[in-house]
C-alpha cells in the first residue's frame, strides 16, 4: 500500500491465485463482476469498513463525519438526501457557467505562458499538462462550490501547497485505513496531532469560506444570482434545520474539494494520455468533433453538445476503464448469514470483502483478451454484431463498472466530473494540435487510493 502500486500487486495476485484473493486474515478481494450488483445495493446491507473513517475531519474537538466516511446507512441517507438534487444532471447543468469560466482561462493560461511568442502556432517546450489539468479541476472547484477559482491556474504553482498537503493526505488515508485506530493517534488525536497533513487545510478553507458568506465578505465575487454549492447547502440548512448544521455544510463543502478535484484530473489526465499514446485515436475524435460541426471559435464546447458524441464516450468510459479515479479497493462487511462465491466457497459474516475497480475493469470474461489495451471502439456496436448482441455486451461491460461506486454509496459527483471530462478533453481537442514529448515513455502512476498520474508532458500548438 504505501509503496503506491497496490493496484499493480492486486492484479498480479489474482493472475496468480485466480478470481479469490485472501488479503489480510479477514479480507478476501474478489474479482467477480457479477457480484457487484449484491453488494453494492440501494439497500446498503453490506456495511462500509472502517477503512474510510479517516477521510473525516476533526472541527473544534469534534470528528465530522462526510458522505465518504459515514459509516451509519440512516446518517448517510440524512446527509445525503437534502443536496442530492444539486448533483442531479439538471444540478449539474446550473453551475456548467462556473466550469465554463474556467475552461476558458485553462486555454488562456496555456495560450499566453507557452504558446505566444514570436511563433505563435508551435512551442517546441514541454508542457506538464498534466500539473495544468489538475490546477484547472482544483480551480473548477472553487469556482462551483464558492463562486471563485482557488487561484492555481493564475499563479501557474501550487502557491499555497493545498495540493501538495492533499496527496500527502490521500498517502496517509491509503496506508492509515488498514489499521483505523491509529488515525486517533496520528490526525485525530484530541490532545495533539501527531500525524501527516491531513484533511484540515480543505477543513479550514471550507470553514473560512462558510464563515466568508455568512459575513457577506465575498461580494466582490460571488452573485447570488448566479448560485454555487455554498449557496445550495445553506439552502438545505433553511430547508432542513432540524438535520443539518454548519457542520454539515463543511462536510458537503469537504467532499466538493477532496473528491471534486483529483479524481476529475485523473480521468481527464488518462484520456488525454492514452489517446496521445495511440495518435490515432486522438485524430479520429478530432476528426468526429469537426463532423459535429464543433470548432475551436465555440471554445469552451458546451457538454450537451459533445455528451452525444458516441466516439467521445468510448473514450471516456476507456478512460474509466484502463485507470478509474478510484484504485483503491472498496470494502464492505459481510452482512448476516454469510455469501456464497461463484466458485462455491462461502465466506461467512463480519468478514470483508474487497472489490477493485481496477482489477474488475481487466476481467477477461468480461472485456476479453484486448483487456490492457485503451480501445474505445469496444464501447461502440461492431459491424458484424446484431443489435440484441450488442447490447448484451454493453449491459456486462456496464455491470463490471465500479468506477463510480454503485448502489446507495454511488458518487455524489459522478455527474459533475463526467461534465468536465467530456468538456476538458473535447475542447482541447478542437483548439490544440498536442503530441507526447515521448511516446515511449510510461507515465508514473502513484496510487493512494486516487491512482494520480505523473508525465503527461506534450508538445502543443493551436490549431489552425
């Protein structure tokens, strides 16, 4: 785990002792796609670990428990039931001005600090657009969730190692969530912290933000007629005053930053990177958006212009595919009563079963012999295939999908980050010509639990 390749080690494990894989003394990782369905339930039978506690944070003494670290299904469904609707497509649809604000300034950034000059269509440096990618979803967030960017993509670094502190974190989340009771010790020790950075700084700018509105000291930027999540939250707490406070709204305020910003930089990372590693495919999204009458003048594209765009989508789910956001392994308890395996074994209750997205997404039942190859084209209807046989198809690959979680504990975000996927990727696309610096090279793949990417580094030019 904290070598940053379990996802690798998973794999290698279950090639070796098949689709069973005994972990720890009590926790088993299976690779059984069709298990998914029982698990991961509307219902929410089979509990969530304790694993995910330290994704809470400690507020004046207090741990505030979010959507992701709530453990209790009625609290989960308390939390989750009053902005549920915010993060709906119609929700999502209301704030896309926000990303729009932001996309735009990526293009500006990347247009005036690398490709301007006295020859303006080329630049034979190396950008990092990977580190712009991930300053331009830490931006987004800021500007969906408080009506303003949180400045990375204007200073060009991490001026205030927010993002540096968070993968300190999400290091420390990964490892300390094998053994939860030393987070007590370490980052919720009601004495001292001792631990690693944790998630206090996303707390305290939550609180800071929070305590910001309630004092109308952001005028200069925010418009309540153009409503963020901030504005959406206190208006569940009116709403909802018997249910939810401010320590509420922080821990909706949490899950906005530390789920809305990495995990959507990493699959618009992988797509960027998987289509440059195989030019064609990028040409031919090219070629499919230009066919689509979209252009680099329509610049930032609007979602329900590309969302349609089946060659699009095959990217974007490959992408989920090939490196979900989430690598890390989902526990769950089982429930009374025990579970038969599809091999025949039982594993009885209180006992952990462990369901990787990464390792679902290589299942060679499923995706078939091309598993490890980035092919979007496996999303889309085969000449020789008959309707009813590709469907048949799409509805397996679909039931082997967890990169979104499932059941009652899906991503509240899932719709927001696929908006910008689809908008990021299709926007650079039309307005960029952009190549690896070495297509030979392997990029870094670091997972703590966010699997975060290193080496996207390309060469770019506008397009003419």
């Amino acid at each position: 785990m904290t070598k940053g390749d379990i996802h690798k080690e998973l794999i290698d494990l279950h090639k070796k002792y098949g689709p069973v894989v005994r972990v720890a003394p009590n926790v088993i990782n299976v690779d059984y796609p069709e298990l998914i369905k029982k698990v991961f339930t509307i219902k929410d039978d089979w509990k969530k670990t304790e694993y995910y506690l330290a994704s809470s944070a400690l507020v004046d003494g207090k741990i505030v428990y979010n959507l992701f670290s709530q453990l209790d299904k009625t609290s989960h469904h308390q939390q989750k039931k009053p902005v549920a609707k915010f993060y709906s497509p119609t929700g999502v649809a209301s704030v896309e001005p926000h990303v729009d604000k932001i996309l735009t300034q990526l293009c500006h950034e990347l247009d005036t600090r690398f490709l301007s000059g006295p020859s303006p269509q080329t630049s034979s440096k190396g950008i990092d657009l990977g580190r712009w990618i991930l300053y331009y979803t830490w931006d987004v967030v800021g500007a969906i969730t408080f009506s303003a960017p949180l400045g990375y993509l204007s200073s060009g670094c991490d001026f205030d190692s927010t993002l540096e502190n968070a993968e300190k974190a999400l290091d420390y989340f990964a490892w300390v969530g094998c053994i939860p009771f030393l987070d007590h010790v370490f980052d919720k020790n009601p004495i001292y912290r001792l631990g690693p950075p944790g998630f206090g700084g996303i707390t305290n700018i939550s609180i800071q933000r929070l305590v910001a509105r309630y004092q109308g000291l952001d005028k200069d930027y925010h418009d309540a007629q153009k409503p963020d999540y901030l504005d959406r939250f206190i208006e569940a707490k009116k709403a909802n005053p018997e249910s939810v406070d401010d320590n509420q709204i922080v821990g909706w305020l949490m899950i906005n930053m530390i789920a809305g910003a990495d995990t959507t930089a990493i699959v618009i990372r992988s797509a960027v990177y998987y289509c440059l590693k195989e030019p064609r495919i990028w040409m031919r999204l090219r070629d499919e958006l230009d066919r689509a009458g979209l252009a680099k003048d329509q610049a930032p594209l609007g979602y329900k212009d590309v969302r349609g765009i089946a060659y699009l989508e095959g990217i974007v789910r490959e992408a989920l595919r090939i490196l979900p956001g989430v690598s890390g392994t989902l526990e769950r308890y089982v429930p009374a009563g025990g579970v038969s395996l599809p091999d025949g074994s039982f594993v009885p209750e209180g006992c952990i079963l462990g369901f990787n997205a990464y390792v679902l997404g290589r299942n060679r039942e499923v995706w078939g012999d091309d598993a490890e190859e980035f092919k979007p084209e496996r999303w889309l209807k085969k000449k020789e295939e008959t309707e009813e046989e590709y469907q048949a198809r799409l509805k397996a690959m679909n039931g082997a999908d967890l990169s979104f979680g499932g059941g009652s504990r899906i991503c509240l975000g899932m719709h927001m980050g696929l908006l910008q996927v689809y908008k990021v990727v299709a926007t650079l696309a039309v307005c960029y010509d952009v190549e690896l610096v070495d297509r030979e090279k392997e990029w870094k793949v670091i997972n703590s639990f966010f699997a975060r990417q290193e080496g996207l580094v390309v060469n770019m030019r506008k397009r003419g």
